[in-house]
C-alpha cells in the first residue's frame, strides 16, 4: 500500500476550516507540514477521532496512539472502570500524565478523549508542544449523539460514563466547543463526510499551512 507524505499533491477538498493558511483559528502561528511531528485529533465524544486517527496514521506511515486506550494499557483497568472505582478526577489526572507523555512522541497522530481539552495545563501543553498541530472534527450535538448509539454495544445504554445523563452531556459539549475551537490550528466539518472524506480533509487542511511555493 502507497504510503501518503505531507508533500503529496493537493487533492480536491471537502470541507475544511475557513482559517487563511499558516494561521491557527486561534492566530497562533501553524507549523509548516513538512516540520510538523504530531497531528492531534480533537472533539466531543462520537466526532471520530479514534477512527479517523488510525486511517490518518496509516496514511502517514506513522503511528496511531489512542489516549484512552493508552490510559487503559498504562493502568489496567477500563474507562468506564476508572471512573466507576476512582471517579472523574482521578481518570483526567491519569489522562493529563499520559497526554503528557505521549506528546514526547515523533511521527505520531494522536486522538484526545472527548473531555482532554477541559482541562487548562493539557491546553498549553498542546499549545506548546512544538511541531504538533491540533484538528478539531467538529459536529452538532444531535449528530455526535446519534453516531455515539451507533458505536455502542446497546444503543440503549452507553459505555462512556460522560453520556449517561445528556442534558448534561450537551452542557458539557457547549462549555467545551471553545476549548476545540481555540486549541485547534484547523477545523473539520465532519457532519456529512465519511471517516476516509474527513482523512483527506485533513490531509489538504495540514498541506494548505505549506509556504506559498
Ligand atoms: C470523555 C470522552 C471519552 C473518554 C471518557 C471521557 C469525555 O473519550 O475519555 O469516557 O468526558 O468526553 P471519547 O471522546 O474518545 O469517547
């Protein structure tokens, strides 16, 4: 299988973000693709991170690291088991000290928990990681609910402890839209794209950041 570089020509988009090129959302400087380390995908729960961060690696002929499964591997247990014995608390001081980690990394894309960028200190340790550029994969409420059912066992019930009370789940998803939005250097429209359409996305969102030849 054909690896794909950052250099690859640009392919026609879909969707990406409306930022001009080599600008974060924020105004924070991008670094250029051919110097960049780390892609970080970000966004609530249900926006694809996991599946389109391992289609991305693939791509990239790099690694693919999953935080929350990085959090289960380091402590043994599963999230929901963390937050069931430990509470919320203890699961996003593990999940800090593991983002942290991981960020040490080369050659990586990296998909957050939906809840990561809550916290300040993981915003500026994303904000100053060199050579890391964040994507936010956003889409509505109704629609991250809906894929979040689809991906579950039950569709009644849910396996992520953050979905169980949605009244909640959707306080929390608009407290947390501007974290997305103003750590990420590009934002991705995922609603009508497939997780491959939304690779490429990113794919030509990270390219657009290239000097002007
Ligand atoms: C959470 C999201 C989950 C996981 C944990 C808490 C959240 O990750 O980290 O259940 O608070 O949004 P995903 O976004 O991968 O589901």
């Amino acid at each position: 299988m054909t690896t794909a570089t950052l250099d690859m020509p640009a392919k026609p988009k879909p969707a990406t973000n409306p930022s001009p090129a080599g600008r974060a959302v924020s105004g924070r400087p991008v670094p250029k693709p051919d110097t960049l380390d780390r892609i970080v995908l970000t966004g609530f729960m249900g926006s694809g991170k996991s599946t389109a961060g391992a289609v991305l690696a693939e791509r990239l002929g790099w690694r693919f690291l999953d935080l929350d499964h990085e959090i289960e591997a380091r402590d043994g247990r599963s999230v929901p088991q963390i937050f069931a014995e430990h509470g919320e608390p203890h699961f996003r001081h593990i999940e800090s000290a593991t983002l942290a980690s991981l960020l040490g990394e080369r050659r990586v894309v990296i998909a957050l928990g939906g809840g990561a960028p809550e916290e300040l200190g993981n915003r500026l340790l994303l904000e100053q990681t060199p050579h890391t550029a964040v994507i936010y994969l956003s889409a509505p409420f109704d629609t991250l609910i809906a894929r979040c059912a689809a991906q579950a066992a039950d569709p009644a019930t849910t396996d992520r402890p953050n979905l169980a009370d949605l009244n909640l789940a959707e306080r929390r998803f608009r407290l947390r839209r501007p974290h997305y939005e103003r750590i990420a250097a590009h934002i991705i429209h995922t609603i009508d794209l497939t997780p491959n359409q939304t690779v490429e996305a990113v794919l030509a969102a990270i390219r657009q950041t290239k000097s002007p030849r």
